[in-house]
C-alpha cells in the first residue's frame, strides 16, 4: 500500500507534469499548390519553416488531401489556387484557402492564429518588395503592441502545471485514505472495539485523521522538492505560507473524507462517493481550464470547491510571491470550509454510532 | 449455462441492492457531460483586463472601449502607478494590464507609428499567450479603422474552412474524453473491486473449491459490468445528441461495435488489477491512482498529444483510451468507416487479449 | 477405494521457495468417519487442506480425494466435495434463499432439486422467519448452520470444513457438531479442522501437526493413553511444547 500512496502520485506528478501542455506544435500541415511558382513555393516555405507547422505532405487533389485528413494523417490542408502570383501582382488581391480540423475547437483556433500569422507575414514581404515607392508616402498608421509576460517570460507550461498537478494528487491520496479508512473499521468490526474504549469520539477521530494529516504534508513536501529539483519551479513566495495553509486546507479534505465515510457502510462506497467528487473537482478547478470562461452560475458552484482554492493559493504563492493579505480571502474561505466540514463530519459520527 | 445464468443473476443483485454505488454508477456520467456541455471550455471569455494609460485622450479612450465592448474582457480597471500593476496581479483577478505611454497619441498622429505594452500574468501561459493574441487583434482592428482610407495593396485573403466542427464547439471535443474516462473507470474500478471484494469475503474460495471453471467465474463477474458500461455509453450519446446537438456522422452501428470493444478492454484491465491487489482497497487505489490521471492526461482527452515531449508520444500508444478517442471522434465526427481505422481498432483487440492472457497467467500462478 | 477409504494421502508434500509448508504427511480417511485435523496456527493444516480440495498444487506425493488423483482430476474432485471456509462465507448482500439458490446452482442442481433442498432446510433448521432476510443482518450462528447446509447442498462424498465453529458460543458450537453427527451418520465424511480441543475429542481419529507433519494420529482415546493425558488440549500441549524432532535442538522452541 504505501508505494501506492508515495510512490504512485509522485511518479505521475514527474510524468504526467510535461503531458499537460496546451502548447499546439508540430501541427500535422499539407498543402495543395495548384500555381507552382516562386510565390507559392515562398509561401509554403515559411510553413516549413515556422516551429508550429510539421509539413507532412503534399497532394495533388483537394480530394486526396481530404480523405487523408478523414484518417487523421494531416490536420490542415493549405490550397493555393491556380493563378496565386499572377492574381497577386496584377490584380493587387488573391484568395488562399486554408482547411482546419476543427473537433478540437480551441486548438483550431490557435491553428487559424497561427496560419494567418504567417499569411500576414508573407504578405507584408511581399508588399515591400512589390510596392511602388510612392506608396511610402502615405505608409499608414501603426501600433505596435510589445507583449510582455510576466511571472512565466518563456511561457513554461510545466510552471503552471506541477503545482496544480501536485495539489490534485495531495487532495486525491488524503480523501481516498480517508474516505475509505473508518469505514474499513466498520466493515472489519474494529469499530465496535473502538467504541467501548475509554477513549473520547474527539480524540478517537484526531487519533484517526493525525496520519492522513502527516501524510498529506509528506506528499507536498516530496511534492515540492520534485518540482524545484526536476522542473525547476519557482518559489517565489514564502513556503511557510504554502505549509501555513495546506495545513488548514487538509482539514477541510480530512473533514470531508470523514463525513463520507460516516454516511457509507462499504468501501466501495465510499471510493464511489470520494471518486466522484474528486473529478468534478478536479474539473471544476480552473487546473486545466479557466474558470473565468465558465458561465456564472458554474463560477458560483466553484466556490464550493476546495481544490480551486488550493491550487489558485499555490500558483499565487508559488509563482507571483503572493503574500499573507493576498490570499487572505481564500485563506478565510478555507477555514470556514474546513470548520464546516469538521462539525459535519462529527455530528454525522456521532448519529453513526 | 444454466450455472452460468444463476452467476450473472446473483451479481446483479449485489449491483442493485447497493444503491449509493447505483446512483453514482449513473450519475456520472450525467453530470460529467452536462458540465462538460455547459460549464467547462478552455476558450477564453470574461477576463479583467486593467488600464494603466499615462496619455489620457480621445484615442486611448475609444481603444479601452473597444477593448471592453468585446466579449472576451470585462471590468475594466484603471491603474494610476506602476507597482499597482503588481499589486493586482497578485490579488489574481486581473489578466493582464494594458500600458499606454504619455506620448502614446501623439507619436501616432506625428511619427504615424506607436507602441504599447501589454503586460500578462502568465502564470497560466495558455491564457495568457491567448489573451495577448486577442488584445492585439482589437488593436490591429483599430489600426485597419483608421487606415481605411488608404489604398490597400497586394493583399492575401485566407478563408478559413473549420471541418468537422464548425462552431469551434468544445463539447464536441470532450464528448468523447469523457465517454473514455468513464468506461474506462468504471469497467476497471468496478470489477477490479468486485473481483476482490470476493477474496477479503472468502467467497473466491468457495467459488474455486465449486465445479465452476475459474474463467467462468471471472467471465460471470465481468458480464453485468459490459452490459452497465453499453447502458452508460448510451445515456452519454444520448445527451450529446439531444442537448448538444452532436451530430452522429457516422454509423451507430460501428460505434456500438468499437465501444464494447474498448468496454472489454477496460474490464479485463480491471480482471488483471484484481489479480495482482488482495483487498479492495489496494485494487481501488491502483485503478483510481494509477487510472484517473493518465487516462484524463495522456488519452489527448484534455492536451493534444502531439505536443507532448517524444516519450509521452510513446507512452501514450500504450494507454488504450487514447486509441479509443482516435475511433470514436472519427465514428461520430468525421463520419469516416472501418477503414479508416482498422489500425486502432486492432490496436486495441490486441492490447484486450494481451490484457486478458497476462491475467490468466497471473490467476494461475496463484492457484498454484 | 475398495478398503472403504475417501481420502488417501501419501508423503504428500508442499513448498514455498525454500520454506516447506508440508512435509510428506500420510494418511487416510475412511468413509463416514469425523477425521480432525489439529494442529498450531501456521503448522500447514490450511495448506494441506487447499490440496486436497484442488485449490492449490502439491509440489510431491501423492493424494486421492474421493476417488481421484488431485494432481490429474482436480474438477472431479470439485464436483464431489462440499466445502466451509472459516469466514462462513456467504453473500451478506444477498437473501438466505438467494444463497442456496445461487450456490445450488452453481454445483449444477435443477431447480426443482434446489426448491426440494431448500424446503428441506427451512424445515431442518427453522428458517421460515428469515428466508428472505439479508444474510448481512443475521447473527453468526446462523451464518454458520447455513453455511454448513449450503456446503451439503448436493450431497457431496466429504464435507470440509475449515475452523466451522470459530466466534460462536458454546450452545451453538454444540449444535453444530449435533449437525455435523447427523450427516456424518447419513454417510457423508466430514473433515475437519479445529482449534478447539474439545472438539477434538467428538472426533473419530485425530491427526496433529507440528510444523508441516503429522506427529500423532488416532483415536482421541488412544492418543490420551500413549500421551498419558487427561484430555485432548494436554496431548495438544505436549505435542506443541517438545522440541520437534525435524528441527535442530537450538531452534526447537515454539509454542
């Protein structure tokens, strides 16, 4: 059991941290070029050579480059159209048709970004090379906008993943064995011994929760030696933030755990229970997609979520040094969860037994 | 037969008397799918956008306003100091800060040419470089605006054709993540529980001390759990085609066909884990630990695989789910037959036997 | 078979890697007869039992269950042996009756045989009131007798039965070797293993093992006299206490 509950987590939070990448490259990329000449070949060159874009094949029919899209093979197709140069020059405008596999919508969004880039691009090439001097005399009017990324210059994706990834794996092992622990007691019948001990419900239930407690701290501090050793995260904030409140956000998940176990009589019940919050959890965390983009009422039900609270205190802490007044509203929120949860769950041990 | 009918009877009573499990079981996937259809997208919408501008006229007025009209961005903030910007990012609300500089209109009506500065907080890389490309696509916007009147020249025009999806619709994307992840759990959590539940009972030993045949045992087992993942995987498309409007561009036929393929897969999977863990809880924590994660991560559910490092390319051929989303999303999106994709579904009858004789090697061991 | 005997072993022998679990042991065991099988937690009686009810592979020796060779006919032997694990395994989330109809089919009984069987038992043994109870919620006694019955359900040659009265009070553990009396004079050979000494003394013979083998087997009366001891649980003792003679001296003590 204990490579499970150590070894397992920590092996995916190294996996699993570099799988989590909305980074779209090596766009599987072919073209039809119907024109063949020194601008269509230019064009498709600086396909070839952008990051973004793998150039997989060339077809000689739309209908080829189709069916090949239908089994996967290429995911955007570039059709230049016959006449492409001479349409250019002469009449000052021409239409390239450009086709996305589009089932994953928000990465064809990004591709369609990423295509009229280069378009741009190569247009703007072309204009100077091709225009009249005279046209410099009337140049139009132009904003720069300097990008500037803070937090994340280089736009690491793993930065922003492994503390969440970490934080998901700290809740899920501390609910799991949490969960399932008092009603392993009830199944095996150690319950009932426990119950005409001497020993006070409070102190049976601390007694019962301490190690998960511990536990959950070993996974994080583990947790976050890997991700400064390995993916050298940073660590802007202070860790005895980090500490100060995983030690308050594990009660809440411990609490949890708990109430579950009270309202279960097996095990597989309780997995059940635990599983399936922990995936709307998970889901509704903002880990993987924004919660800002959620429907209000969806925002609303995330504020019920411990998870979102988590992993917005560790990206906070650990990646913009936010402070103790910074994350003070999520700080509260959590304290009363965790309160809440705790007399839940001691009210329902007690009506249990 | 006959015995083997009283088996199956008797695991449908003990999935049935246990109705919290029931309702989960069904549950589920209901609410993955509606929150998946209605709360989940990683587009980007709503983000707080904030404005530190220095210039303070006409120009950089109509630009914030633009800015704010549009549909991604809302509650503009304005920001009268440089540590402020800091100080907002840290709170964690706002996105990312807009700059203009004192001379911001002015170098634009003289010099015909200006810059500003969009400040993200790039914790989060992918809203933030989207943020950034959408930003600056109000601004060019802008700038074609007040260029109208000059003549435009040399001009390629793209059109863009989306296939398969044309609403950029991200329901349809997760759709069939989410019928994965969910057979793929079930069928392996539940039987793997079952199958142990069984051992820490003693009840295994009475089976194997009866007449019955081991792989009758196990094939009893596993049968109620095919036909509660097919009712699952029926409830999922159901509502995928009723609420979403997915169409089904392909046969329901092969579609049939591919899932209980792949639910047999899962549940074999699910025999091995119960033959190598002795109680419940080892087996629960192996499927839910060892599962949830790489089926949600490394399937190309939520991240494109083909942006992965080459190892997880790798890795990721030997996580069935991810040939069983190649299948359906061409099934039910591309509408494209079995020839299409012949390749992953031998893939996975493949990795099905490979699942099911490693089991029988390893149930054997054990009686020996 | 002809010598009347159900159960016939021969240096019947079972290894782990290097530990041996059982140590060519030989007996046999008559029709009819109530054989117990003593022995220390950990002295091998599970392990010899799961070989000769086909779950579990002699590594050398030879055995005969009812008739037929463990190392070549296991399923035949399954078909001809009843079998009572020490958990008293049943389904708890299942009804009495559901029980016997289950594990009655499973042995292959028609449906007919299994409604006989079961008025038989409701009868037999006072079920009427919680045929159709959960198992889970009834009292162990009963988990016990049901599932003895269950382990007769289709009249096998030898019933085993692994530690059947641990947990239940003395009233009950009485009725059950009345049970175990009654279908032992019917026919059915029971073999059984215990804790409890003064089961042992119930009885017909008596074997003891002492790490892996068999150190005395007979009638609890005779093994009294060659022991000069009072009762079973002395000759227990005095077994359990004396340094074994497999082991070197240094190491011989084990309680």
């Amino acid at each position: 059991m204990l490579p499970i509950i150590f070894v397992l987590p920590l092996l995916q939070l190294v996996i699993l941290s570099n799988a989590a990448t909305f980074d779209i490259k090596n766009i599987k990329f072919s073209y039809v070029d119907h024109d063949k000449t020194s601008f269509s070949r230019a064009l498709i060159e600086k396909f070839d050579a952008s990051t973004y874009f793998n150039v997989i094949n060339q077809f000689s029919s739309k209908k080829e480059a189709d069916a090949a899209m239908a089994k996967g093979e290429v995911d955007v197709i570039l059709e230049i159209p016959r006449y492409f140069e001479r349409d250019l020059l002469k009449q000052n405008k021409t239409v390239i048709s450009v086709a996305i596999n589009a089932i994953d919508g928000a990465a064809a969004g990004v591709e369609n970004v990423y295509i009229n880039q280069i378009v741009q691009d190569f247009n703007k090439n072309a204009k100077v090379a091709l225009s009249q001097p005279s046209d410099l005399i009337n140049a139009p009017k132009d904003i720069m906008a300097i990008p500037s990324f803070w937090y994340n210059k280089t736009l690491n994706y793993k930065t922003f993943m492994v503390p969440g990834i970490l934080v998901l794996l700290v809740t899920m092992i501390t609910l799991f064995l949490s969960g399932m622990n008092i009603v392993r007691e009830k199944e095996i019948g150690t319950l009932e011994q426990m119950n005409v001990t001497p020993i006070k419900k409070y102190q049976f239930i601390i007694g019962k929760l301490f190690p998960f407690w511990i536990i959950g701290f070993g996974l994080l501090t583990i947790g976050l030696i890997i991700s400064k050793v390995i993916f050298n995260t940073p660590m802007v904030g202070s860790l005895g933030l980090i500490y100060f409140y995983t030690a308050i956000y594990l009660l809440v998940v411990l609490g949890m755990g708990l109430f579950i176990s009270n309202f279960t009589d097996t095990q597989q019940q309780a997995m059940f229970i635990a599983w399936f919050f922990i995936v709307i959890f998970i889901l509704m965390s903002g880990l993987f997609t924004p919660i800002e983009s959620m429907p209000k009422w969806a925002q609303i039900l995330t504020e019920f979520n411990p998870i979102k609270y988590f992993v917005e205190v560790m990206r906070m802490v650990m990646l913009k040094g936010s402070s103790l007044i910074d994350i003070l509203p999520l700080l509260i929120k959590t304290t009363v969860y965790a309160l809440i949860m705790n007399g839940l769950a001691v009210w329902s041990y007690k009506k249990t037994s | 037969m006959k015995r083997f009918i009283g088996f199956i009877k008797k695991e449908f009573y003990h999935i049935f008397r246990d109705r919290r499990s029931l309702f989960i079981l069904f549950g589920m996937p209901i609410a993955q799918v509606l929150l998946f259809g209605f709360a989940i997208t990683n587009e980007i919408n709503n983000v707080d956008v904030a404005f530190f501008d220095k210039s303070k006229d006409a120009i950089t007025e109509e630009i914030i306003n633009k800015i704010e009209a549009s549909k991604y961005f809302t509650n503009k903030q304005m920001i009268t100091n440089d540590a402020e910007i800091e100080s907002v990012f840290k709170k964690g609300k706002v996105k990312a800060v807009l700059v203009f500089d004192t001379d911001f209109s002015e170098k634009l009506t003289k010099e015909n040419k200006t810059t500003v500065q969009i400040i993200t907080d790039a914790t989060d890389p992918n809203t933030a470089n989207t943020i950034n490309n959408y930003l600056s696509s109000i601004l060019q916007k802008y700038q074609q605006e007040i260029n109208k009147e000059i003549k435009i020249s040399h001009q390629i025009i793209t059109q863009t054709r989306m296939v398969y999806n044309p609403e950029l619709k991200s329901v349809f994307t997760f759709v069939p993540g989410v019928m994965t992840v969910i057979l793929m759990l079930v069928s392996a959590m539940m039987t793997s529980i079952s199958i142990t539940r069984e051992k820490e009972l003693g009840t295994m030993e009475i089976l194997l001390v009866s007449p019955l045949k081991p792989f009758q045992v196990i094939l009893g087992k596993v049968f109620p759990y095919i036909f509660l993942s097919v009712i699952n995987a029926v409830v999922i498309v159901l509502l995928s085609i009723f609420i979403f409007k997915m169409p089904i561009e392909g046969s329901l036929f092969l579609f049939g066909f591919e899932s209980v393929l792949f639910i047999i897969n899962a549940l074999s999977l699910g025999i091995l884990i119960s033959t190598i863990s002795s109680t419940q809880q080892t087996a629960m924590m192996i499927s839910l630990m060892g599962l949830m994660l790489p089926v949600i991560l490394l399937s190309g559910f939520i991240f494109p695989i083909a942006s992965m490092p080459l190892p997880l390319q790798m890795i990721s051929h030997i996580i069935p789910a991810k040939w069983f989303i190649i299948i359906i999303k061409a099934i039910l999106l591309k509408g494209v037959g079995l020839s299409f994709i012949w390749k992953e579904t031998l893939v996975l009858i493949g990795m099905t036997l490979f699942f099911i004789v490693l089991s029988v090697k390893k149930y054997k061991i054990r009686l020996e | 078979m002809k010598n009347n005997n159900v159960i016939e072993v021969e240096n019947l022998t079972k290894k782990f890697g290097d530990f041996t679990a059982v140590n060519s042991i030989t007996f046999e065991v008559k029709k009819g007869e109530i054989f117990g099988f003593l022995g220390a937690n950990g002295a091998g009686k599970t392990t010899a039992m799961k070989m000769l009810i086909g779950i579990s592979k002699p590594t050398s020796g030879k055995a005969q269950v009812a008739g037929f060779d463990v190392f070549t006919h296991p399923e035949d032997i399954k078909k001809n042996i009843g079998y009572m694990s020490q958990k008293f395994a049943l389904y708890d989330d299942l009804t009495v009756k559901e029980n016997i109809t289950f594990f009655g089919g499973i042995y292959g009984l028609s449906r007919a045989k299994i409604k006989e069987k079961r008025c038989e038992l409701v009868e037999e043994l006072g079920l009427k009131e919680i045929v159709n109870e959960l198992v889970g919620s009834l009292p162990l006694g009963w988990k016990q007798k049901i599932s003895f019955s269950i382990a007769l359900l289709h009249s096998p040659t030898i019933v085993f039965l692994d530690e059947p009265t641990g947990g239940v009070d003395p009233i009950t553990r009485r009725q059950f070797w009345e049970m175990i009396y009654k279908s032992a004079n019917s026919g059915t050979t029971i073999f059984v293993t215990t804790h409890y000494m003064d089961e042992a003394e119930y009885c017909d013979r008596v074997s003891i093992m002492v790490d892996g083998k068999i150190e005395a087997l007979d009638t609890p009366k005779k093994l009294k006299l060659q022991f000069k001891a009072a009762t079973m649980d002395e000759v227990f003792l005095k077994l359990a206490r004396s340094p074994s003679p497999t082991l070197p001296e240094e190491k011989g003590v084990n309680i």
